[in-house]
C-alpha cells in the first residue's frame, strides 16, 4: 500500500506530462487520458468578475478605471426597503465572458449559506436565466454551502441541462473539522451528487484541464513544485456512506494507505481543488484561484505550463494565506514577484498580513476587493 506521497508525485508528474484537455463535458467517476503538454486556451476580449459574496462590505471603497481594468462598487444603501448587501465568510462570484459578439456567464461557488446568497443575487440583478454554467473551486463548506439551497429554490430560473464543474472526486469528501480535544465534527454537509442530478445539474470532473464553452478553462489538479505547502484547514474523511462521499477509487493513479480506506480523518490536501482561467487577449491570463490551498506560485505556474502563455495579467481570489506564517508570506510574496502579475485581487481567505504585505511590497499592482465589487478586464 502506497503513502500520500505518491499522490504528491503523481502531481508533480502530471505537470510534466501535461493533464488532458477536454473539450466537452467529461461525466463524473470518468478519468481522462494523458494528452499533449500544452493546449492553445481560448481567447477572450473581456471578462467581468463579481464579488456575490465575500467575507465584508467596505461601502467607502471606490471604484476606478485605468487601461484594461474598470473597478466598480456597491455603495450604501444598495436598495430600498432598508435593504443591503450583507457579507459572511466564504465567496461567490459571478463570470462574464466575451468573444465577440458572444458571451458566457458562470457562477463560481457560492459562499456558505444560501440566505446571504439569495440576497446577494437579487441586489446585485443577477440574470439567472443566462447563466452558462456552474463551477466550484473545491468542497469546502464556505465555498459551496450556498449551493444546494440556491438550486432547490432558483432551479426553475436557470436553463435546463446545466453542468456543474467540480474540479474532482475530491469535493464530495467528507470534511471535518479537528477540535481542541482530539474529537472531529463535521465542517458543513458534503454535497450529495443524486441531488444534485435530480435538480438536473450534471457534475463534470476536471481533475484534468477542461476548456469551458470556447471561453474559459479549468487548471486540473495543482502539481505541488514550489516552496508552497497546503497550510493548516480542515480535515477530510475518503469514502462513502449512504451514497455521500467520494470514492477513492475515482483518484486517477492515486493509492491510498489502510487508514484512508478505512475512512480515518487525514489532514486535507485538496487533491482536486482547481483554478478557472480566462486567456484575455494579449494581455494574458486571469487566473482565479477562489481559495489557493495548492498554493498561488504552483497554480500560477501550473497555468502557465499548460496553455504556453506566460504572462499572468491578473491573479484574482482566496490565497490562503491568512495563516501563513511571516517568514512563509515572504517567499511566497518573493516568488509572485518573480512572476510578475498585473494585477493581484486578494479576497476572501488571503488575510489582511498578504494585502499589508503587498500594500508594501507590490501597491501598483493591489487592487482591493470586498463583497459587490465588480471588475470589467478588457483586452
């Protein structure tokens, strides 16, 4: 029986090989073939990123407009009726795409509960009945806990066949949280794929690289390569239990020790957690990373490998890195440096030490973000 380690080398291989590029949807507890190193991603002309849902609501933030970038935000009050936006912890986003004449939209998570989704989505106008298709990063409770109440009561809204891009087997795990005296509780309810498929959602793997309607594409799993570890979370639990669950037996090359088999929670790596990329013109790739527990400098790379594009105009999304240590967000900080984004949307879960970091070390390129935020990227 093999040790986690060979799932990290399975990782690390996969970015050397490249992962499988997928055209169309790939129906989940299927596993793709090893295809070519790099892919041409679509290009897009715009790409416009809404913030639904993230952890606050900084009504005094202002917006503003420079080449390629227009910034706008969500002041007080944002309706009548004593009505607002209200923020918690976890994010959503909407997605809207251009090329052309044509456009795509995508919802991206869908924070923690389904209340302040709900509300959200009505201030904000959001069109549910164009919506293109669905995507989570990964399955963590403050990413898709606004998910299922959302559908059982908006489903009716929405086009009919939508597919919901999952990123991996790995999202319908089980996580739980680690207490102070040894005992684990359960961190959310996993997501139920036979309800989903009865709601007429469609889960898609993109364990491997998934372009996304012409428009968008999925990284496929992060191969770990840098200094960049995933910092301390949740815990997980493989395997089923009355239907719920994941199957290790979906992990392509990956084994798995007695311990994991048997359902013994293990510290969570978020195997399958993966980014949802545009490719904007030439002005390069936005990357969205929504949490970036495989890490910001392997997604970024990762990206760059298998699309060949090298310039990253825009890294946008959680960071994870509120609990990093100082010495750590330094390195990280050192090597983003190296890669030279445009610009850097921290949100969510990056932690007020990143955005004073960058405040300091990259401030042309910080853009704040907050719950209603709303910013147009044009080639």
């Amino acid at each position: 029986m093999s040790t986690p380690s060979d799932r990290r080398g399975f990782l690390m291989r996969a970015s050397a090989l490249g992962g499988s590029l997928l055209t169309s949807a790939w129906p989940l507890g299927c596993l793709a073939e090893a295809a070519p190193v790099r892919f041409d991603p679509p290009v897009i002309d715009e790409l416009t990123v809404r913030e639904i849902t993230d952890n606050s609501h900084d009504i005094f933030l202002r917006g503003s407009e420079s080449p390629g970038l227009a910034i706008q935000r969500v002041g007080f009050p944002a309706a009548p009726q004593g009505k607002t936006l209200e923020s918690e912890w976890g994010l959503a986003l909407h997605l809207e795409s251009r090329r052309g004449t044509e456009r795509r939209r995508y919802l991206l998570d869908f924070g923690f509960t389904p209340d302040v989704y709900a509300n959200n989505l009505e201030l904000m106008k959001i069109d549910l009945s164009v919506v293109d298709g669905l995507i989570i990063s990964h399955g963590h409770y403050d990413h898709v806990g606004g998910l299922m109440g959302f559908l059982e009561t908006q489903r009716g809204k929405m086009p009919k066949g939508l597919r919901l891009y999952t990123g991996g087997e790995d999202n319908f795990c089980r996580r739980l949280t680690h207490n102070a005296d040894g005992s684990f509780s359960n961190f959310g309810v996993p997501l139920d794929r036979r309800r989903l498929r009865a709601l007429d959602i469609d889960p898609v793997l993109s364990q491997t690289p998934i372009v996304i309607d012409g428009h968008a594409f999925t990284s496929g799993a992060v191969p770990r390569t840098s200094l960049e570890h995933v910092l301390p979370n949740t815990w997980v639990s493989f395997g089923t239990q009355d239907g719920v669950g994941c199957d290790p037996n979906s992990y392509s090359n990956q084994h798995f020790t007695a311990d994991e088999l048997s359902g013994k929670p293990q510290p969570d790596q978020h195997w399958h957690e993966h980014a949802t990329c545009f490719n904007l013109g030439d002005r390069g790739l936005v990357v969205i990373s929504s949490c970036g527990h495989a890490g910001i400098i392997n997604t970024l790379r990762h990206v760059r490998d298998i699309t060949g594009v090298t310039k990253i105009y825009a890294l946008v999304g959680g960071f994870h890195l509120a609990p990093a240590p100082d010495d750590y967000l330094r390195q990280v900080m050192a090597e983003l440096k190296k890669l030279d984004p445009e610009h850097v949307l921290p949100m969510h879960c990056s932690g007020q030490n990143f955005i004073d970091l960058a405040k300091q070390e990259i401030p042309e390129k910080l853009v704040l973000c907050g719950t209603g935020s709303s910013f147009a990227f044009k080639a």
